[in-house]
C-alpha cells in the first residue's frame, strides 16, 4: 500500500511539473465559486497567521452588500501566457472579455466600455486570470500533497489530491491566494493524462468556502480566429483607465465641479504630499473626487482628506455616528488602517478625513477652509 502511495505521488508530481507541456493549447470553461463569509474568515486567519493578531485591513468604501456565495463562468482559450481569449459572465451584470496576442491585447466590459494596448499604452499587458489550471507547477513549491483516490472530472480521468500549504515563505506563493489563502486544506483533481489542475476546492473548519471547476476541456491547437483582438459592433475604445491626476493645489479648485477645502492649519511640521484629482466619466463609471495627503514631520503619521459632491450616491461601509457639531465619526477598528474617519459637509462637498488620531481629524475637519484658486506669489 505504501508502496503505491509513493508511486501515485510520484506520477502526480511529474505531472504538474510538465503539464505546460501537455495541456496546451487548450480550450476550458471554468466555473467558479466562493462563499463570502467564509472566504473572509479564512483571509483573516492566513494574515494573522503571517502578521500576528494586529494584522492590518485596509478600510475602503463598498457599494451593495454583496450576497453570501457569488458563481461566475469563465471559458479560455489559451495558446500561450501571451496568446489568449477569455470571456466571462456571472459577477457583473453583462459580460467581459479579454483577448491578447503579443503585445497586442483588448479588454471589453459591457458595463465599463472597453480599453486595448492603443488606447491605454501606459499599462503592462495583461494576463489570464485562470492559465495557471494549466501550468499548475506552482502548486508543487506551495502545497505539501497527499493522493487519495481518482475520480472522473469534465470527462478526464484524474486523481484526487489533497494539499495543505506548507509553512512560510514558500506557503505563499500566488497559487494560494488562487486556491484559497488561510484554507485548512484544498482538494484537487489532476487531469491523469495531461497534469491540468481540473478542479480546486478550499475548506475552513469542515466548510468548502472557495472552488474552481472545470466543466469543459478541449486540447489541441486553436484557430487563429479565436485570438481575434476586434471589439464589439458599436463598441469604441475609451481613452484609458480612469486615473487620478496630480495637480498643484491650487488647479484643483478650477479641475473640480464641487467647492474644494483645505485645513487652515496643520500642525508644526506637517506638509502637503499629495494633490490628486479623478475627473468622473460615464464608462466606465467614476465619480471626481479630489485627495489631498498631509504627513508628519519624520513620516511616521499620515492623513488624508477626500472629498467629492455631497450628492454623491456612493454606498458606505462605516458606521457614522453624527455628532451635535455637524461633524460624523466613525471607529473603523483597532485591526484597520486607517482607523478613524471624520466627515462633514461644507458648501455642497462631502469631505472625509482619515487617519491614526481621531482628535486630530477633528480639529482639522473643524478648520476647513476653501482651496486657493491662485498659485502662491514668490517673495
């Protein structure tokens, strides 16, 4: 028996090393699956596991809570990591697809238009989200594995796998993050014949949170049609991502279409770092909004200020407690960064600050003053 064992593993272990090899080309629709919940509880435990109980979040601004289990259906078609098609459905209300041969590449959303290589040169082409399914040599550096059994997965035969992440760093690799990060075990199928990962499921605490499947398979080599970089009837490239420009202070009044603000007063030795303004634009949708970031002295304390219409319809995660002084608070929790925020409405602008030091934000939302529309005159 044991002796099998090893003669299983080492077949498993031979395939994922060359399936790059075997698996393509190949033509594959993938289904994925993910418990939000659970996912969550799961992401925790992998970082404080890493970071210790004080492991950090990032606070960000949410729209409509997202439903607990969320499934998507994605279908690649894959030559090479620089010669490929996907097309996916599920999240979004509409379809995506992105298409790249060479350097060359197009990315169509039916809610955020579409961008190609023309039209946003500044960003590094991209890559397929699901090729590691065929290159899956990277689970070997990241997962500790033990075969139990086949099974018979999108009509191939495969084994079954179970893996566990081995310890750090090498437990940290990308393709845990694609399986499951902070899982207390992923099971896997391995296509028999052509060492494709053919399917993924994540477990916490007995409870599958996260899965990837493989419903279809086709190998063998694509028509060059299927690389075709041409959008949809109608559709136009954008001019590029949505990005925030850097302006001096004083543009960004003229750039906004709602009042802008600044503290009258920082304390002793703080600057201004940043000066940043986001246009709004339909399509993809995004809303101007105008950031400012002061530091400290030695750069040890940082607080931002960011403001947008107070018509703004963009949804909030915090609970704002308002206050008798027209100010809102917010607690974010001592395991967030930032902590705290303080917002208020000045002149029609929503404007919310951010930082360690909940009194200083106070203070600073208390003195805010219109931005100066001119530049400042040299002595």
């Amino acid at each position: 028996m044991q002796n099998r064992r090893v003669a299983a593993l080492g077949e498993i272990l031979e395939l994922l090393h060359d399936a790059a090899e075997r698996a393509r080309p190949a033509r594959l629709t993938v289904v994925e699956w993910r418990h939000g919940p659970r996912s969550s509880a799961a992401f925790e435990r992998y970082m404080a596991a890493r970071q210790g109980s004080a492991a950090m979040q990032v606070a960000s601004s949410r729209g409509e809570p997202a439903p607990d289990e969320t499934s998507w259906t994605t279908t690649l078609v894959l030559e090479s990591a620089t010669r490929f098609r996907e097309e996916a459905a599920g999240v979004q209300a509409g379809r995506r697809s992105l298409v790249r041969d060479g350097e060359r590449w197009a990315s169509w959303d039916s809610d955020w238009g579409a961008v190609t290589s023309e039209s946003e040169q500044s960003t590094a082409s991209p890559s397929s989200t699901y090729a590691f399914l065929l290159d899956p040599v990277g689970v070997l550096g990241s997962f500790l594995l033990e075969p139990f059994g086949q099974a018979e997965v999108a009509g191939r035969d495969a084994w079954r796998v179970r893996a566990r992440a081995r310890p750090e760093p090498e437990g940290s690799g990308s393709v845990v993050f694609r399986l499951g990060p902070g899982a207390d075990r992923v099971e896997l199928a391995i296509d028999a014949e052509r060492g494709a990962l053919l399917r993924t499921e994540a477990f916490l605490g007995g409870e599958p949170f996260h899965r990837l499947e493989v419903t279809e398979i086709t190998y063998g080599q694509r028509p060059s049609e299927d690389f075709d970089l041409t959008l949809p009837e109608g559709v136009v490239a954008s001019r590029g991502w949505a990005r925030p420009e850097r302006l001096p202070l004083h543009e960004l009044a003229g750039a906004a279409p709602f009042a802008v603000f600044v503290p009258e007063r920082v304390p002793d030795g703080w600057r201004l770092f940043e000066r940043l303004f986001t246009a709004g634009r339909e399509r993809p949708p995004v809303e101007p909004e105008v950031f400012l970031g002061y530091t400290s002295r030695e750069g040890a304390y940082e607080v931002g200020v960011r403001q947008r219409s107070s018509s703004s319809t963009r949804a909030e995660w915090l609970d704002w407690q308002p206050g008798d002084d027209g100010l809102e608070v917010a607690d974010a929790g001592e395991n967030v960064e930032p902590r705290h925020h303080v917002r208020v409405v000045r002149g029609g602008t929503l404007v919310e600050l951010s930082g360690a030091d909940r009194t200083l934000l106070t203070e600073l939302a208390r003195s805010l003053v219109p931005a100066p529309a001119e530049a400042p005159r040299l002595q």
